[in-house]
C-alpha cells in the first residue's frame, strides 16, 4: 500500500470513528426515551378507557393498573397499585391490577444502573456519566426484571407520571365541559370539583378526557401525600387466603398432561441411555420425552416422562432406566473448591474494587496489633416454596406459556427461540410467585417445558420439578472466601484496613447462560457489600478474585451482600474487641461523616434495651441496594446450641411506601437469613450435590422464629430496596452475639458450635 493510500485510508477509519462518536455522544446527552405510553395501546374492555401505558379506568370509575413486576409474596403490586392512587387521588378500594404486556417501557432501568461497581459515596461526575448513560441503554433494552429490590425504586417516577397525566386529562376534559379554568378544579377521591358547584365523576369524564390536552404535569410533594407512608392492607391478601390466587402450579387446562424429570446427578452430566420401554406399560404415562438435545446453555440436560397425572408421571420416572455421562465433574467436592478460592487469594491480586490512601504502606509503619481473620460461606439453594414448574402448548405455530418468573420478557424470548417461532408468537400467561429469591431468574425450566410440549402434539403439558430435583439442580449462591488484615494503633484506632475476597461470578454465568454472552472483567455482585461500606478508615483497600467453577451459580436474595456482610460486620467486631471498645462506639466512632448510618445503628441500639440474664447482643450495620439496616440480634447458648430470642431492626430505605410492607419484608429477610446463618448450606462429594429436601437442607421452624421489631427512619429520599436488605446483617449480628456470649469467635457459616 502506498503511503498517500495508507494516510487516506487512515483518515477514512478515524473520519469514521468520529463520526461515531459523535453519534454516540449525541446519544449520550439525549434524555431517555419517554416510558408512558408502549408500542401498542394497553388492551381494555368495553367501556375502559386507557390513559397511557400504565392506566385505564372503567365507566364505574375503577381504575385498573398494569403490573410490570412480579407478585411473589414481597407485596410489590399493593405498593405499585398505591403510587397511581396516590396520584389519581382515588381510594384502594377502587385500584385494580392486570398483568402488564411485554413492552419496553416496563423495562428495569434501576437493577442496571445499580449494578455498576461505584462507592456509594461515589457522588462524582464518572458515576453520574455511566448511571445516565446505562439507564438509556436500559430502556432500549427493555428486559422485565423483578429483581435488585428495584420494583418501587423503578416505577416510582414511571407510575406516578401515568397517574398524574391520567388526572390532568381528567381535570381538562371537566375544565373544558364546564368552560372553566382548570386551575380551579380540584380532586377528591376520584372526582373532579369546581366552586361553583360542579362536579363528576372519573368514570364520567373518562371518555371525554381520551384526547384531551392535559397541560403541565404536576406530582404531588410529600408533604401533600395522603397514601403513601400510610400503612395499607396488602390488596392480595383475600385471594391467598380464600385459595382464589392463581400459582403457576394451580394451572389446570382442559386435557392437561404432566411431566416429570430426572437429570444428570452430575454437575454438567449428559443423558447417556434411556430405555422408555421400561416405563410405557406404567398407568396413565403417556410418552417418555428426551429433551437434552434443546437446552444448551440454558438449563440441565435430562429426561422427562409424561403422564395424565403428576403422580403417575413421577412414579415412572423413578422407575426409568437411565444411564449418564458423569463429564469432567465427577471429582468435584467442596472441599476442593475452597481449596482452589485459598490458592487464588494466596498467588492473585484481584481486580481492586476500592482503595483510599496506602493501606500497604499503613500496614507495615503500623507499631500497634495487626489483626488478621478468614471468614468462608457456603454455596446455598434457593428452595422456595412453589416447586420449580412451567405449564406449555404448542399448537399450530403458535405457543402458551404458563410459568412463575421474575423474568416474563426474558421468558418469552427463550420459549420463541425453543420453539423456533417469532416472540409475538408466545402468549405468556403471568400468575403469583410462590417464593422467588432469584431462583426464577432463571429460565431453564421454561427451555425444559417448551421442549417436551413440541413433543406432545397439541396438548398443554406441565412440568414439575421435585423438590429433590430442585435442591440438586438450583443455581447456587456462590462459596466464597475472605481474608482481612488491618492495623491497630496505639490509640486503638484502625490505621489500615486490607480485604481481599475470592468465589465464582454469578454475572459473567448469567450473562453466558442466558444471553450467550461472555461474561468478562469485575462483578460487582462479587464485592458489593465490602468494598462499598461506610466505615471511615483512612487507609483502605478492598479486591476480590473471580475464580470461575463449574457449580452453577445465580443470584440468591441480597446475592453478595449475603455473605460479604457476615465477612465485613463479623471482622469490624474483631476490630473493637482487639481495640478495647465497645462494638456499637466503635462503630459510631468511623461513621462521623455518615449521619444516616450513624441515625439507624443508634436507633436500632436504643430500641433492642438490654439482654435477658444469660442472653447477649449482637450488631450488625449493613446497606445494600440503596437502603441501610442494622439489625440487633439477642442470643442464647445452651448445650451448644444457638437460640435466637429477638431481632430489632431499623431500616431506612427512603420514603416509606408502605410501612405496613416494609416491616413483613424485614420479618422475612430475618427469618430468611436466619434459615442460612444457622442451617444453610450445598455440599458437593464427586460432583453431586448431596442435600436433597428440608430433612438436610432446613428452613427456620415456626417454633425457632424470634420475635422481630421494625423501626422506620422517617426521610425524604426517594424511595430505595427493601426486598433484601433485611437479610445481608442478621449473620453477623447472631455471630458477633455468640462472641459475646462464649467468646468464640465463629468465621464460617453456617454457624456451627463445636
């Protein structure tokens, strides 16, 4: 090439890639695209009028609100359905829900732009930059998430924006029927008013507003709120005790059949040989089904059988002769994957998360103690209540889809590509989550159920996972491993602090796993909760080591934070106690320049009073998906073992939707997190995972459950997380109280007594 060429082509490539820039830059500054009115108009019936994307409202003057999020026991459609009435100013009682479409505008944006690995005290220009920037690629994305405890954090502008503009078009349309300003109307419970006397009703004006120009949008201010911070009834409650609400597994069709599995007991086991004949003679089994060939990456390779009934489809799949492909799993234990996370940490540095000053340096001037500590924490099963299932029907080119997720439009993607047909082709059919927790994330168990209803020709059929199947087959919440050092001076002050922790990624799984992408470079699910806390040391350093496994990891309620709070909280008690102090001054001592922080630990303190004779407290000081929680835990100890009497929690998690809400999702997280710090834990021997049902993998009994107490810190931030912030501190909390209590200090869970 000649040099006039090459210096031509040169300036054509970066002529190009300015251009793109620039295109990109422009994309940049532009405001995300609008998210109240979706690609095609919100379905109503006769006589509903839709507003928007979100809104509809009857001739009755009920309102009805579409629900892009995933009811599974966390009450998230009450709090959603109280953001439109609150801006509608109509009464619950009036408030209806329907199952949102898949639409872009339904999209999560806040699990996204959370997931980016800053401080959070990080309040500079960089953060704010990537946030704005992965918020628009977000909604351009589209994905229906419920997940990150973003639900509320998420829809709290969207839905309050539908509802407002639903009201301005209301009080227009009234305003320009009585040819009066608008400005002087005025709303009340779903009607609109005037001081001369005149008035009407919503379902009246519903039609007439259609069209109408609303002028500008005004949200309500706080101080003007009249629902929101009110403790209102959960409006699922009636249905979920009369029997009437709706689980995945409750879907009964006519002629359904259903399916039962068995696969590889194996991590990354293939199916080697299945003999049908054996089981075909069974009653009522209708066909035996090899489904390995269609899930890929996407879920667990194996054989199902399907039968008219459940009953008859699991006894024949217990009787089916099977061989399988052990893989190169077969020698996999957990023993070994410690071993090798004890290994990275000893020969790799990491990708560091955070560092402030020279904690090396520190480390090594320091004259006073050095503390050193390694904490570990087990691989864990989701185990919610409704068993894994999905109901499917292939049918002339066109499929249904039946299924528990916390990921519809992920979901609907999956079964087309399954299917091999087109995602305007899939009609998903939304119902109640019986228990989510991350586990449905995932969506193998829709691949599984699209590939045996090709099988069934015509005929909706129902896959159930057994509970055995579902604790050998989850996606795991990561083992992990950390070490700490820091340094102690004289005054008993930390001079430095050193962390360095090591597991699997979920992310760079998920990303392979559902998406076919490679999953590369630092996961902050891995770190969160270490390398973002709020102490206030002045030398600091915090890393993490990706130590990529074959156990198949997902997100587990709190995901890092789950464990790495057990790490941080249990260690900063180390702290006091190799300082001389008192662990609550201690604390407060390194959270001068966090007030909020500093306003949850004292109130939680204040509230817990003091132990019964022979028992002892604990805290813990945690945040995590926006909100801060501490959480005092007063224990016993008898004949070794642990006996939790009470949890006082104090959270503040922004504006406070609904109280009544936030407290039974902090009972929940504690009782979660409980079931995991006192029982909780997956063991691998020769490549199977060796737990199988509640008999050795336990949940929190009703019996074992401590009295729990929530104080709400009254603010006026917008609102954060509150799914699970509750559980990442109720570990250490129990654990520092058993130091307290034996003085044995416990660096492992599950929290064991020898």
């Amino acid at each position: 090439m000649t040099e006039a060429k090459s210096k031509s082509r040169r300036r054509f490539i970066l002529g190009g890639l300015s251009v793109a820039g620039a295109l990109v830059v422009g994309w940049g500054v532009m405001p995300p695209r609008q998210r109240l009115q979706g690609a095609s108009p919100l379905a109503v019936a006769d006589g509903e009028v839709a507003f928007n994307g979100w809104v509809k409202i009857a001739k009755d003057g009920s309102v009805t609100v579409a629900m892009h999020r995933s009811e599974m026991g966390q009450g998230i459609h009450t709090a959603l359905q109280m953001l439109v009435a609150e801006e509608l100013d109509v009464p619950m009682s009036r408030v209806k829900t329907m199952h949102a479409p898949i639409d872009k505008i339904y999209g999560n944006i806040a699990i996204m732009a959370d997931g980016l690995p800053f401080h959070t005290d990080d309040t500079g220009a960089l953060k704010k930059t990537a946030q704005w920037m992965t918020s628009k690629l977000a909604r351009e994305l589209g994905l229906q998430v419920t997940g990150g405890s973003s639900s509320v954090k998420d829809a709290w502008m969207p839905l309050r924006e539908a509802g407002a503009t639903a009201r301005a078009m209301l009080v227009a349309a009234a305003a320009k029927q009585w040819d009066v300003p608008a400005a002087e109307c005025t709303v009340h419970e779903g009607v609109v008013s005037h001081p001369s006397g005149k008035n009407a009703s919503y379902g009246d004006l519903a039609a007439k507003a259609v069209g109408s120009e609303p002028g500008e949008i005004r949200l309500k201010q706080p101080q003007d709120f009249k629902l929101i911070g009110t403790a209102q009834a959960r409006t699922d409650v009636a249905a979920k005790v009369n029997g009437s609400a709706q689980f995945g597994i409750d879907i009964r069709l006519p002629g359904m059949l259903y399916a039962a599995l068995k696969m590889s007991p194996v991590i990354g086991g293939k199916l080697k040989t299945v003999d049908a004949d054996a089981v075909k003679s069974m009653r009522d089994v209708i066909q035996v089904v090899d489904f390995s060939h269609a899930v890929g990456e996407l879920g667990v390779s194996g054989v199902a059988v399907v039968a008219k009934s459940y009953w008859s489809a699991k006894q024949a799949i217990a009787a089916l002769p099977v061989s399988w492909d052990a893989g190169p799993h077969v020698g996999l234990s957990s023993a070994g994957v410690f071993q090798e996370l004890s290994e990275k940490l000893d020969t790799e540095s990491g990708f560091t998360y955070y560092k402030q000053g020279d904690p090396a340096a520190a480390l090594l001037a320091n004259s006073g103690k050095v503390v050193k500590a390694e904490y570990r924490a087990p691989f864990l099963a989701h185990a919610a209540m409704e068993p894994i299932n999905c109901t499917a029907q292939f049918k002339n080119g066109k499929l249904d889809l039946w299924v528990s997720t916390q990921v519809p439009s992920i979901a609907v993607g999956v079964a087309a590509k399954i299917a091999n047909i087109q995602s305007e082709d899939v009609n998903l059919h939304m119902s109640y989550l019986g228990g989510g927790f991350g586990r449905r994330l995932e969506v193998d168990m829709v691949v599984q159920a699209v590939a045996i209803a090709m099988q069934t020709k015509g005929v909706p059929v129902q896959l159930i996972w057994s509970r055995e199947e579902d604790t050998s087959h989850d996606m795991y919440r990561p083992a992990a491993l950390a070490r700490f050092s820091a340094a102690i001076d004289a005054n008993g002050k930390v001079s430095a602090y050193d962390n360095k922790s090591a597991s699997g990624s979920i992310t760079h799984q998920v990303l392979k796993r559902t998406f076919g992408l490679m999953g590369a470079g630092p996961d902050k699910t891995t770190a969160e909760g270490e390398f973002d806390m709020p102490y206030e040391f002045e030398h600091q350093k915090i890393a993490h080591v990706i130590v990529p496994t074959p156990v198949p990891l997902g997100f587990w309620r709190s995901v890092g934070h789950s464990h790495n709070a057990f790490f941080k909280e249990s260690f900063i008690d180390e702290l006091a106690h190799a300082a001389g102090k008192d662990p609550v001054a201690f604390r407060r001592e390194l959270l001068q320049k966090h007030p909020r922080h500093l306003a949850v630990l004292n109130a939680a303190v204040a509230k817990a009073g003091q132990p019964q004779a022979g028992r002892a407290l604990g805290v813990a000081l945690h945040q995590s998906f926006g909100t801060i929680v501490a959480e005092v835990a007063e224990v016993s100890v008898q004949d070794k073992q642990i006996r939790v009497h009470k949890v006082t929690c104090a959270v503040d998690c922004g504006i406070a939707v609904n109280p009544n809400i936030i407290a039974q999702q902090m009972e929940s997280a504690v009782i979660f997190g409980l079931s995991a710090a006192l029982y909780g834990e997956i063991t691998i021997k020769n490549g199977q995972v060796e737990q199988s049902n509640f008999h050795d993998y336990a949940a929190l009994r009703i019996n074992e459950t401590p009295e729990i107490e929530t104080i709400i810190i009254k603010s006026a931030e917008s609102p954060e997380g509150i799914g699970e912030p509750g559980v990442p501190p109720v570990a250490p909390a129990v654990a520092n109280a058993i130091f307290h209590l034996t003085g044995t200090r416990l660096r492992s869970l599950p929290l064991r007594l020898a």
